[in-house]
C-alpha cells in the first residue's frame, strides 16, 4: 500500500461541535485546567477561587492583619494564571470570594469569622468583599497583576448580588485601585431572586455579562435549602418560577445585547439545556465530565431551531 492509500484508510477524528451558543466549562482548581481546557471548551464561564483560597489554610482577613498581602496575591495570581494559560483566546470569567463564614472557620484567621446563625444568607460575596473592602481590594491587586501582564481574556464575576449599588460600587472600587474598569470585563452571578427581578436595572448599571448561579437561585425561589435532604424532593430547577425568572432575564439580555449565561448545575443537565437554548441563552457553562453530552445537545438543540424556523416559512 502506498503511503498515500495508508492515510486514506486511517480514520479521521471526528470534526470539533461548533454551535452558536457558547459552551463553556466551570473550573474549581488550577489542576483542572488542563483537563478543562482539553474538552475544547469555549472559555470558562465560571472559575470558583474558594478552594485555591482554602487550600492556603489561612483566611485572606489573616494576610491582611499580617501584612502579607503580597503573598495571597501571589498565590492566587499563579492559581488565576494557570487556568488563563491553558485558555488563552479564550474568555475566563473568575469569581471573586463566595465562601461562607463557617467554610473558613477552621483556617488560621478562622477564629476571627463571624458567628452566624445562618451563613448561606449572611456575610458571603459580595456583600462581604464590599463591608470587608480589604478583602476586595487585595483580590482586585491580583486582577489587576493579571491585566497588567496581558491577560485580556480575564473577566469578574460578582457573587451573590442582589442590587445594582453593589455591582456600581464594586466597580467604583475597582477604579479608585487604579483598575480601567470601562476596558475590562465585569458581571455577576444571577442567583438571588431580586437580582433576576430587576436585570433591567443591572443592564442599565453596565453590566457586560450575567450567569445564572442556579444552585443558590433554586433554593431562595423556593425557599428549599439546597444542602436539606430532607426536603430534597422539593429543590426543582424546573419549578415554573425558576424558569419564569430565568426566561425572562434571558429575553432582556438579548434585547439589551448582554451576554448571559449559566454556571450552576443545572447547566449540566441536557434537558435544562435543551430548554435554555430554546430560550436563547448565549452561552452555558457545564461541568467537565458533562461538556461532550452538552455541546451535542446545544448543536441539536440549535438544528431543531432552525429546522422549525425553515418548515414555518414554506
Ligand atoms: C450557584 O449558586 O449555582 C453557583 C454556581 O455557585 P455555588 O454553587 O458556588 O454557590
Ligand atoms: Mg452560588
């Protein structure tokens, strides 16, 4: 056989998924990211940094009381950076802090958290980094680190936001460190009710992009506590409140040309998929192990659509 006639009867890999809709994968540890990256995902759409953070054993309010900042922002830059590499072109959007009190309980600083009676509702994302604005600041010098090294592809998601003050003041912070927020990429986390509520109000705040945070968006719609097996049965993403809520954010962001997307679980579940691009969510953002089977939902997802669209004209 000549070499010609051998390559003609090697198999040829299957051609990549290329869909519309963005498909994106969450990432929770720099070790992932090679992992991440090798799905062929179209950027990141969620990079948790709470493990990288509780992997340093010590809590960031103990860096500050110490005066070594420099180290937590080194460490969590060579975390950031890890993930930004193996995705480079592609859009990374981190997370800024979302763990609560009790997760950081048992790190060096931990005896300086807060007590709460229920810290799933109290002094986490956003509402923390903007009361604890040292915590935000030290994040913002590893972002800024980032930028100023050409990570362009770097964008911030603000957790658990639930008015547009604290996305505008979180900016606002952002610019008084020296950060050219209007050049950069900023959005937050759909999972608070009021936040869906009135995204209307957040498009107009200049968000450039949300994320349905659904694991947190699910339980205070319904009021069922996520981590509650007990009343398991009852945390149902496909309530018709959740899904009005959802729906509804949707159509607003692609009138108002804002990318939105989604990063919680559901984001891996094919039939939610199949609804969302339905919807016409821009993007979503699924678990590592779920990209395969969600890419090929989207892309049939999307066929169907235009297949629809075709038979309705003729
Ligand atoms: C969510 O709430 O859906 C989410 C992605 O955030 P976490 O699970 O980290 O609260
Ligand atoms: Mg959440």
């Amino acid at each position: 056989v000549s070499a010609a006639g051998a390559a003609a009867t090697t198999a040829v890999a299957a051609a990549p998924i290329i869909t519309a809709t963005s498909v994106k994968v969450n990432v929770s540890m720099p070790e992932a990211a090679a992992r991440a990256a090798a799905t062929g995902a179209d950027g990141v759409g969620l990079l948790r940094i709470e493990h990288l953070i509780i992997g340093m054993n010590k809590t960031p309010g103990w860096y500050i009381k110490n005066n070594k900042e420099e180290e937590f922002i080194s460490e969590l830059y060579n975390g950031i950076k890890t993930v930004l590499d193996a995705f480079r072109g592609k859009p990374v959007w981190v997370r800024t802090i979302d763990s609560p009190t009790d997760e950081f309980r048992n790190m060096a600083g931990g005896e300086n958290e807060p007590d709460e009676h229920n810290p799933m509702l109290g002094f986490r994302g956003i509402r923390r980094d903007l009361r604890q604005i040292d915590q935000l600041r030290i994040q913002a010098a590893c972002f800024k680190r980032l930028w100023d090294a050409g990570y362009d592809n770097l964008g911030i998601m603000f957790p658990l936001v639930q008015h547009p003050r604290e996305f505008i003041a979180a900016k606002e912070a952002f610019r008084s460190w020296g950060i050219d927020v209007d050049n950069r990429v900023l959005g937050i986390m759909v999972e608070v009710p009021a936040s869906a509520i009135i995204i209307d109000e957040f498009i107009k705040a200049g968000i450039n992009f949300c994320s349905f945070g659904t694991n947190d968006l699910v339980q205070y719609t319904l009021a069922v506590d996520r981590n509650n097996g007990l009343i398991g049965d009852m945390y149902e993403p496909e309530h018709p409140a959740v899904m009005r809520l959802i729906a509804s954010c949707i159509e607003q962001c692609r009138e108002a040309g804002v990318e939105c997307s989604i990063c919680g679980q559901a984001g891996s579940d094919p039939k939610f998929v199949k609804w969302l691009v339905n919807q016409g969510i821009a993007s979503v953002s699924s678990n590592i192990d779920a990209i395969q089977k969600i890419r090929e939902t989207v892309a049939k997802t999307e066929r169907q659509i235009l297949l629809n669209a075709a038979l309705k004209k003729n």
